[in-house]
C-alpha cells in the first residue's frame, strides 16, 4: 500500500484547502469558471506576472499539497501532463510563424513540458529526482507508478500530480472532429504527497495503479487488475470513471451489467472536472476526499478510458486510523 | 546493480545505422551543414537527418495519414535496436520513449494554414501531442501495455533510459525499449535563437571562443532485458548500463548553476550507484551543448567530481548537433558503440580551453586504450540532469 498523506487541487469544484469538497460539488455547467486560489499567497508578484495559467496553478496547487502534508523537502517530485503548456506553446509557435527578427525567450522557455516540475524545484530549491510524463490520457497514471516505484526503491514522500491547461483552439479542434463530449474541455492540477509509510495525516492509500496503452480489452484488464489485487466487484463501493469500458452509449449501465451489479455506484468524474488529459488526477483527490467523509467506503476503481485506447486504472482504499 | 542492453539504434546527421554512425565517429566527419527548411530561404547550421519525410515514410511502411518526422525519425532507430524481437506472452515488453516536440512539425504545418485562412486540416493535430508519437512507434512494433514518454527537455533521452533500468529492476518488466526523438523544427530554431545561444557557425564545445548551439535532430532507442527474456530471445549483451540518476539544479528556469550543482550530484549518484569508481570511467560522453553557460557548469561539475583527474572526455554534438530529447538516447549508443570498439571519439573544433577550467576534451580520436566504462551526461531545461554509466561488465 502507499499512502496518500496530502491531496490539493485546483479546479471548476470548490476542493482548494477545503477538505469534504466532495459532498458540494456539482457537475460543470457552461458559465462555471475555475476556482482560482489568490496565487500571490503563493508566488511572488514578479513571477507571477510571468506565468501562464497551468504554471501558476501547479505551483500553488503543489505549495499548498506540501504545506499541508507538513513536508519541506520531497524526495522526488513527479508531474504528469497530458498536452503540456499549450499557451505558451500556442504563443510561441504563432511568434515564430509570424513574427520576423528577434523573438522574446519567454513563452518558448515556458513551452516545455517539464515548466512545471522545474518550477517547483525552483521555488522549493529542491535537488531531488524530477520527472514529467506525457501519455495523452494516461499521463497522470504513469506519473503516479513513477510515485510508486520510487516508494519501491526506498523513498519516503514523494510530490505527485498532475496538470493541463485549456486553450481556445482546443474546442475549435474538438468542434471540427466532431469529438463528441459530455462536459467541457477545460483545466485543472491536482498534487498529492504519496508516502511510504502510514501515519496521522494519512488521507487513503493507493493499492495499486495501471496504465494500459494500445489496450485491447479493458473488461479483461478491469478483471485482470482486480483479481492481483485481490479485490473483488463486490467489494467496489464506487466507481469512478471516464469513458466507455464496454463501447456501450449508457456508460453507467455499461459497467452495472459487465459486473451483473445492478446498484453498483458509479460516477462519471468528467462531469465534475471537465474534460483534460489528467482529470484521473482530480478524480484521486475526489476519491480520497469522498473515502475521508464517508467512512463505509473502503474501495474505490478510478477507470480511466478518457480515450478508448488507453485504459489507466488506480484502485483507493480506505486506511483505518 | 546492472541492466543488459541487447539491442541498439540510431539515426542522426551523421547515419541513419548504427555502422554509418560508427563510421562517421571514426573519420572525425561531422553531420552538421548549412540547412534550411523546405518553405523558407534562411539557411543556418543545423545536424539534420539526411532523409526526407516521404523516404522515411515509404521505408517505414505506415499506414498512417498523418505522421510527424519525429515518429518517423524514432521508428527507424526503434526497428534497429528491436531487431527481429518477437511477441511472447510470459514477456512483459513496453516501450519509453522521450520527445520534447513530438508532431510540432506537423502542428506548424496545420498552424501556418490555419492562420492563412486556407484549408487547415485538423486530423493533423492528431500527431502533436508527444505521447502520441510514442504510441505510433509502438504500435507498429506490435507493443502494447507499458507505453510511455517522458519530456524533460534535453535530459528525457537519459531519463527514459533510466525509468526502463528502474521497471527492469524493480520486476515491473522483463523487456523495455528505451530511447528519444526529436525532429528539426522552426519551434525549436526560433526557440534558440530568441535565447541567443544560436551558434551561426559551427559549435564548439567546451572551447574557450564557444558562442552556443547547432541543432540537430535524431533518434535512438537501446532495447533493456531481464535474464528471462534473454532466455527466450536469445540476444546478445552487448553492454550493461550500470549506474543512473537524476538531480534538479534548482537554479534557474533554463540556466545551469555556476558551481554546477545538480550536474555534480547526477555524476556523483550514477557513479555511486554503478559500483564503479570515479578512476575507472575511461571516458565521458559530455553534455557539450557549445553554450558559454552549459559548458562552464559542466566543467565546474567534471571537477567537482573527479577534482584533477577528470578522464578524458568530448561532447560528440560537434559530430550530430543538439538533438534536444534524443541527445541521451543518441548518446547513450554511442556510449555502448565505445565500450564495444574501444573508441574515445573527438570533440570536434576545440582549439582553446575555457579560462576557468582549463579542461581540454580529446581532439583526435583513440582507439589504442581500452575502454571499460562511460560516463555520459545530459542536462537539460528546468535543471534536469541525469547521468548515465555504462560498461563492459555486470
């Protein structure tokens, strides 16, 4: 088991610094906005100015998961991105096609993937393991197993989550591929400390976490995940999911009838965060939060099939005190 | 503590094989060349791959509509050090691949049209995003199951290097192809050149006179395997990776730090790591950007760690440009390349050590000294470094 010991996010739900989120929130609606924490408490004023939106969300969001955790220094700090920073990678990439003679550095030096975790080192002058994965969907999975393995190795906490940013052009592109969505595309960053050992501050803990990519039969790898881990559908007090596991157009009866449980809870979590590549990370948090205050639940499957082709998996269980 | 490596594969300016790589690093003959891009008349120096997309692609025999040169470049190196592996139920294969653009080719295509206002194909985009280009060279080496990019800037191609030696140990896999791609574009040109380490002539690392980068574009994969999967596989071991870490500099968003801080400490934890000591490194494959900044730092570090003994060493991106992701991956076979023939390649257009230092890198190749093991670094961006140590032995 690893236990999760500090959960932050930053998102259209009230979930910043407010633990039992999960009891007020309601599916995103088109005038909802994101909930943006006052980031000067967090960054100061001249780097902020800098920053596009999905860094100044990852360094609070990550600033005030580490505050909360009481840890200083992380022995590792492990982001996982689905598109990256897509403003400033839209902002350089239209300078470079349009602009001629001398660019300002910037948005290009923002572009890169790793701005984020970078910049969290920087503002914790943190020297340890840095790491950001990029898996379209599954980004925040494969961070996560790195969270995992590093615990593996002998680490004790390790600064994990996950961020995207939307950009306008984004629902243009959705719009002209008739990508068929039900909630919006937007942003979003979650950050949770993942520690080797159980202690007071423990919120849940993790079993275990998959991901798949070039799947060929998520039932069969649902099936697979929970049998090495011992677990049962029966014992699932709720399922949170994205996508279809079963290609069905009723998701929610999609997984009640491959499970034959006709009152098995799920939710589809992409109704609350919205639509970006690492909302299986808000998903975490809201699973964490939902176990922490209602105290029946002691499992929780995170199916993750944002894109029909991967298939991320985390299974959450409750810790008892 | 050691991982096998069984299988190699490169394409950079200076092949498009791993023997016409090995023979250009023989005959000291650099990749890099005056360059332009198709659609525009500036011509500037730059390591490109000599092929074109359409060779690469009909060579490649996809049957994808849209595929970026970085799929294309990183499937090509990929096939080579895959070789004829074959799927195997008992095998758990994945592949890590790091790219820091992914089909920004491709989106600069579709984000010219679209601003022109002229038929902009959006199924394009399909290609930008960096995970994708990995799941392309997956999916035409029939791998699924563990997928995955890491994007660190210029230190991924080492860090997906390191991720497949962790999973390998750690039980998670019995076989991992690991490697970088990038490809050459205007993003990434213009990126350089608006950070004025752009060098108009042909770069020189860790001389005195260095004014910045040449680009290069490029890929190369290592193929890792368990004792179980040699077993089924039958491969050759052609070198073992021994010793790996990573370090944040914590100094500044793009900036190395001057007393070289996190280089030191990636150096120090990879060599600590290999059970090798710092006297029996026969040679270091240095980052050497050509950057006033990286190459002092670097220096810096090289001291810190092996104080007046540093073993000899070169940065070979005189020979392929900076391929940015790829560069750990490229590498990192040029590391194996060494160990195997006994080569310590040249750091070309040195004449003039950097004042501080003092360092002198090797100019002319040596082929007279064995060499047992390789130190190989690569820093990058959000001060990311990660040092690799390979050798001849477990």
């Amino acid at each position: 088991m690893y236990y999760i010991s500090a959960a932050s996010t930053i998102s259209h739900q009230p979930a910043f610094l407010n633990p039992g989120f999960s009891g007020m929130i309601e599916p995103l609606h088109a005038g909802s906005a994101l909930i943006n924490p006052d980031y000067k408490e967090y960054i100061e004023p001249g780097l902020l100015r800098r920053m596009s939106k999905i860094l100044r969300m990852s360094v609070a969001c990550s600033g005030a998961c580490l505050k909360q955790g009481g840890i200083e220094h992380p022995d590792a700090i492990v982001v996982g991105t689905g598109l990256g920073c897509l403003l400033d990678t839209e902002k350089f990439l239209n300078h470079a096609l349009t602009v001629k003679g001398l660019l300002p550095p910037t948005s290009f030096i923002q572009s890169t993937h790793n701005t984020m975790a970078g910049q969290i080192s920087l503002s914790l002058g943190n020297h340890g393991y840095n790491m950001t994965h990029t898996q379209n969907s599954v980004s925040f999975e494969n961070a996560l197993l790195d969270a995992m393995l590093l615990i593996d190795e002998g680490e004790k906490h390790i600064l994990a989550g996950a961020a995207d940013e939307h950009i306008a052009l984004l629902d243009e592109i959705s719009k002209q591929l008739n990508v068929r969505s039900d909630s919006r595309f937007t942003s979003g960053a979650s950050f949770f400390i993942l520690s080797a050992e159980k202690s007071d501050q423990t919120l849940a803990g993790i079993k275990d976490a998959e991901a798949v990519g070039l799947v060929k039969n998520i039932p069969e790898q649902i099936t697979a995940f929970l049998d090495r881990n011992n677990v049962s559908p029966e014992d699932l007090d709720l399922v949170l999911y994205a996508g279809s596991i079963v290609g069905t157009e009723d998701e929610e009866k999609g997984f009640q009838s491959f499970w034959k449980m006709e009152n098995l809870h799920v939710i589809n979590y992409l109704k609350y965060s919205g639509i970006y590549p690492t909302a299986s990370a808000f998903a975490l948090h809201f699973a964490v939060d939902k176990m922490q205050h209602t105290r029946s639940l002691k499992n929780i499957l995170i199916c993750n099939s944002l894109i029909q082709h991967n298939l991320g998996l985390i299974l959450v269980q409750s810790v008892e005190a | 503590m050691s991982v096998r490596i069984t299988g190699i594969g490169v394409v950079s300016a200076i092949g498009l094989s791993v023997q016409e790589n090995l023979l250009a690093l023989k005959e000291s003959r650099t990749g890099i060349m005056p360059f332009s891009f198709l659609d525009d008349d500036k011509i500037f120096l730059a390591g490109a791959v000599k092929a074109t997309n359409p060779v690469l692609k009909k060579e490649s025999k996809t049957q994808s509509q849209f595929i970026s040169r970085t799929t294309l470049l990183g499937l090509k190196a990929a096939r080579e050090a895959y070789g004829n592996a074959k799927q195997h139920n008992q095998i758990r294969t994945g592949i890590i691949s790091a790219t820091s653009v992914g089909g920004m080719d491709q989106s600069e295509q579709f984000y010219n049209a679209y601003l022109d206002g002229t038929d902009a194909d959006f199924a394009m985009l399909g290609t930008h995003d960096s995970g994708s280009t990995t799941e392309r060279i997956a999916a035409e080496l029939g791998i699924s199951g563990y997928i995955n990019t890491l994007s660190t800037a210029c230190s991924s191609g080492a860090n997906a290097i390191m991720l497949g030696a962790r999973l390998l140990m750690q039980g998670k896999l019995d076989r991992v192809l690991v490697g970088g791609t990038d490809a050459l574009t205007n993003f990434t040109v213009n990126g350089f050149r608006s950070l004025m380490i752009y060098d108009e002539q042909w770069c020189r690392p860790f001389d005195e006179s260095r004014e910045g980068l040449n680009l290069g574009e490029g890929a190369a994969f290592l193929l890792l395997e368990n004792e179980k999967s040699i077993r089924f596989s039958g491969n050759r071991t052609l070198a073992f990776l021994n010793g790996w870490a990573n370090a944040a500099d914590a100094f500044h968003q793009t900036a190395s730090s001057p007393e070289g801080k996190g280089a030191t400490l990636a150096m120090q934890k990879a060599i600590e790591k290999s059970g090798i000591s710092p006297s029996q490194i026969s040679y270091i494959n240095a980052h050497g950007t050509g950057t006033k900044n990286n190459d002092l730092s670097e220096s810096v570090a090289l001291t810190n760690v092996f104080g007046d003994q540093v073993p000899a060493f070169s940065s070979t991106k005189s020979f392929t440009g900076h391929t940015l992701a790829a560069a750990g991956a490229v590498e990192a076979v040029f590391s194996v390349l060494a160990i195997q023939n006994q080569l310590i390649y040249p750091n070309i257009n040195f004449s003039t050590p950097i004042t501080e230092t003092g360092l002198e890198p090797v100019t002319i190749l040596q082929a007279e000294k064995p060499v047992h093991a390789v130190l190989s670094n690569s820093f990058g961006f959000g001060g990311n470094n990660s040092s690799l140590v390979f050798s001849d032995h477990a």
